[in-house]
C-alpha cells in the first residue's frame, strides 16, 4: 500500500494487521527510536493519575503491555489491578508472555477487544489510560465517549500520545529525525513496507494536544489538562469523569 491517503487508513482490520506484523520487533524499536524515553513516559502517565493501590485501571491499545505492567509495578503508585486491551492478538500473546515473566498474572489480565466498543460494563473502571493509541482509533470521539461510559464517576483517564513540538529548532531537529530517519530505520528493523511510514503520518494527521483537551471538555470531562513531555514529542492528557 502506498499513498498518503492509504497509508492513513484506519480500517480496524489493517491497524491490527499492521501491529501484528511488527509485534516481535515493537518493543526492541519502541526502546530504541525513543533512546528509552518511551518508559519515562508511561511512568510519568501511571504517577499522574495518584493511584491508591485499590483501582481497576483499564489499559486500552494495550499492545505488548508495557504500560499496563507499569499501572501494577510502580514503585511510587500502583493499580490493585489492570485488564489490558487490544485488538491485535500478536501484540496480546507478547504482552501475555511478558507479564507471565513478570510474576504479574493475577494482577494483569488481557483480553481481545476494540477501544471502540469496550466489552466492559458502565462505570466498572476506576481509571483508564491508553499509550500511543488513540492516534490509531478509526473514531476519537466515539472511544473518548467508550471511555467515559466505562469509567465510574470520579474515575480518571490519563491518555499518552506523540505531538510534532513547534519550537522552531526542536521542529526541525525532530522533523528530520522523525519523518526521515525513524521511519528509515524502522523500515529496515521491522521489515515492515509502511508501519513506520504510517507513525509519522498519523501524529501529523491526529488532533494537535489542544484539540484533543477541548474534546475531552466537550465530552464532559472535568479537570482537563494535558502535559508537555520531553520537549513536546509527546502530551500527556489528564481528565476525570464527573
Ligand atoms: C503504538 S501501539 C501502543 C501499545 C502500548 N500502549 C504502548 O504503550 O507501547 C498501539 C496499539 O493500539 C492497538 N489498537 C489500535 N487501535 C485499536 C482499537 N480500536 N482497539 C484496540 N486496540 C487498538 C494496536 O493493535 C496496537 O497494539
């Protein structure tokens, strides 16, 4: 497939077909092309939401699980537990793998499912949070509003995604880096024809962080507020459900 327009496609089918085929390379890239920083981020997401020990959190796009474990192992605040979301089962049998070397199975439990449509009951979550995937979602609003639906009153949603920074000289150095290496280097790690073609395409073409916040507001959510991380590369969004 090649294209602008084909390459963004968000088809639930492709978006899952396409994670699939680079899960055994996703985290080795994910470590790399962020020189580590992609831990740093989901910590700083899971910290954010001042969890007591006692919450259901749901992690949705929960691909190979690294910010779901992150919700139960955080030395500062953690989960009580975590039900880990996605819809690629590549990415589900590495998270499974992964939690099981963790020692985290009663703690972590995984199933196959669409942010869109959450098979989870109304209010049955005390927090949710999603990591680099609401970018890929085919609707925003609809899994912002999946996501109020399953949040209890109170509950509070923590969203990481990546931004393009607009600091004139951090927007070139990244640009470059960005739009020309990682998907370069992603190519020739993953072997993947577009998965990292489609990375920075799909963060230029998703809501800028204050669209995003504003939509958050629209829905209903109170205590909207999004975060800055490393420059810019990426927000952290903060909201709860009133
Ligand atoms: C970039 S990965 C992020 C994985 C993980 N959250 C992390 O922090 O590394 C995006 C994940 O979202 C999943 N995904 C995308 N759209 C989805 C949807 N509508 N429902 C469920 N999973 C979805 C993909 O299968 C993929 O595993």
């Amino acid at each position: 497939m090649t294209g602008g327009q084909n390459l963004l496609e968000k088809d639930a089918r492709r978006i899952a077909d396409m994670f699939d085929a680079i899960a055994p390379r996703y985290d080795a890239l994910n470590h790399l092309l962020s020189a580590g920083f992609d831990r740093r981020w989901r910590v700083q997401a899971i910290t954010a939401l001042e969890l007591s020990g006692q919450e259901t959190l749901v992690d949705l796009c929960t691909g190979t699980g690294d910010l779901a474990l992150a919700a139960v192992q955080s030395q500062r605040a953690h989960a009580r537990r975590v039900i880990g979301i996605d819809f690629a089962s590549a990415m589900l049998k590495l998270a499974a793998q992964k939690v099981e070397r963790h020692d985290a199975t009663a703690l972590v439990q995984l199933m196959r499912g669409d942010a869109s449509c959450i098979p989870l009951c109304d209010g049955s979550a005390d927090a949710v949070t999603i990591g680099f995937g609401i970018r890929n979602v085919a609707d925003t609003r609809a899994v912002c509003d999946e996501i109020r639906r399953v949040l209890r009153p109170g509950g509070r949603l923590a969203i990481l995604e990546f931004n393009m920074p607009s600091t004139p000289i951090i927007k070139g150095l990244y640009g470059w880096y960005f739009e020309r290496f990682l998907p370069w280097v992603g190519r020739l790690i993953s072997r993947h024809p577009e998965a990292y073609a489609y990375l920075p395409a799909s963060v230029h073409a998703f809501l800028p962080p204050a669209r995003l916040s504003a939509l958050l507001v629209e829905l209903g959510f109170t205590e909207v507020r999004m975060v800055s991380l490393t420059c810019g590369v990426v927000y952290l969004h903060l909201a709860t459900r009133p």
